[in-house]
C-alpha cells in the first residue's frame, strides 16, 4: 500500500494548488491513501468547511489538524460530524472532535492518529502525547487496524524525533507537521517504521511559512506586531510517499515529494 502524506496546506492559495497536484501525484504513483494537514488551509488562519471541500476534492482521504484547528468556530459541527477530519487528540479542555479514525480499505483497516506537541507551541493547553498514542495505538489494534499512521503536529525537532523512536515497530509511518520547512531525513527506523520530521508546507514558495516576507522581518527587526496576511504567489507542494508492506504492515520504501 502507498500512502502520500502531504504538508500543511497554506491559505487558499495552497488549497487551489493541492486540488491541482494531488490527483497528478495520485495518479503517477499510484497512491492508494491521502493524508492531508489542513489545519491553516483557510483565507486568514485555521480551516473552514469551505476549505475543507477543497482538500477532500483533491483526493484527500483523511484531512489532519494542529494548533489551528479550533480557531475558526464555523468548523466546530464538521469536526464533530466527519470523522474523517481530525485534530490533535490530546488537546485539553475540548471535546469536539477526534484525533483518530479507521478508515475501511475492504480488505484492511487503516487508523489514522493525530497528535500535538507539547514543547515550543504557543497557545496550545495539550495532555502528554507519548501516554496519549499509547492509547491510541491499542485502539487501533483493537480495532483490527493495519495499518497506523501519526501525524504529530509539533514545533520542537527533538519531541518528533523522539516520538518516531518511540512508535518505531509499532506503527507504520510517523510524519511530523507544523514548522512548514521539509526536514531531509525521510528514512525507515531501525524496527521499520517509516519516519519524517516534518513534511514541510504547501503554500506560496516566496513567503516566509505561508506570510508575507515584509511583515515578518518587520516583525522580527523592528518588533511590529502588524496582523499576519498570507502571501500569494506560485505554489509548491511538500510531502511523503511511504510504501507499506502488506505483511508486516511496516514501511518498506520512502520517498519525499516536493512538486
């Protein structure tokens, strides 16, 4: 089984450019699930029904979240009513929606599980997400699941490798989302997990993680907290193709993808 994992996707912009290249991708390598990061995929910040549609027409499978995903309430009864849309699971103080779902293959079961960090992330009240997975990933066996795969939306490079370590043999790939830069260590861990720090962004290339470049070096040379606006622009897409042994359940190939 092939699995692309795509970057978070970036404003409006990064939304018209994942419906553009995600069936191409879909189609030139045979991708049997699509993983999409869409929690800034909204004009402004966060994720709305509307750009929600947009990531699912591209052929997305399952739509993951991050610190973002609660910011828009208009998403609220989407989160609780797809289960295919998710948001990091140990967030506190919420209950609306879920950071796992099983999705039915026909002959497997694939669980998906999402994740937020704890170290560097600015607004984000989360539960310890190592005894958080732990029960999730019994779940998942529990539920005849196959296949399992984390997105773990988190700022702290060492937090992600240490989760991939962690998870190594026991799920299939562990992909990291959040700081918009693809890491170059897309590898296979020692006990066959597939593994990447961070699958980087799908937005505007010249911009600084999806803003305007003026108005973060304003920010940061002259401390000028003017509001963020999304850049516009030719777009890339960044991502991760993992190819799953069927019988293991293992990664037995990974490759990076930046289109």
């Amino acid at each position: 089984m092939k699995v692309l994992a795509v970057g978070d996707v970036c404003a409006p912009d990064g939304s018209a450019y994942a419906l553009k290249i995600i069936p191409l991708i879909k189609r030139e390598e045979s991708i049997d699930l699509v993983i999409v990061n869409g929690e800034n995929s909204a004009a402004g910040n966060g994720i709305t029904p509307d750009s929600a549609d947009i990531i699912f027409a591209s052929g997305a499978d399952v739509i993951t979240g991050g610190n973002h995903t609660l910011r828009r309430k208009e998403f609220y009864d989407t989160l609780d009513s797809n289960p295919f849309v998710l948001r990091p699971h140990n967030l506190k103080d919420t209950d609306i929606g879920s950071g796992y779902c099983l999705l039915d293959m026909g002959k497997f079961l694939v669980a998906v599980i999402n994740l937020s960090g704890q170290i560097y992330l600015e607004r984000v009240n989360a539960d310890n997400p190592f005894k958080c997975v732990d029960l999730l990933v019994k779940k998942a066996y529990a539920d005849g699941a196959k296949y399992i795969f984390v997105d773990f939306h988190a700022e702290a490079t060492s937090e992600k490798r240490a989760m991939g370590f962690y998870l190594d043999g026991r799920v299939s790939a562990v992909f990291g989302t959040h700081t918009h830069v693809q890491t170059a260590d897309a590898q296979i861990l020692p006990r066959g997990t597939g593994y990447i720090t961070d699958l980087g962004m799908t937005g505007v290339i010249n911009s600084v993680l999806g803003v305007k470049n003026d108005i973060i070096i304003n920010r940061l040379k002259d401390n000028d907290m003017s509001r963020f606006i999304q850049a516009s622009g030719d777009c890339m897409l960044n991502g991760c193709i993992f190819d799953i042994d069927e019988k293991t359940g293992l990664t037995k190939a990974v490759k990076r993808i930046y289109r």
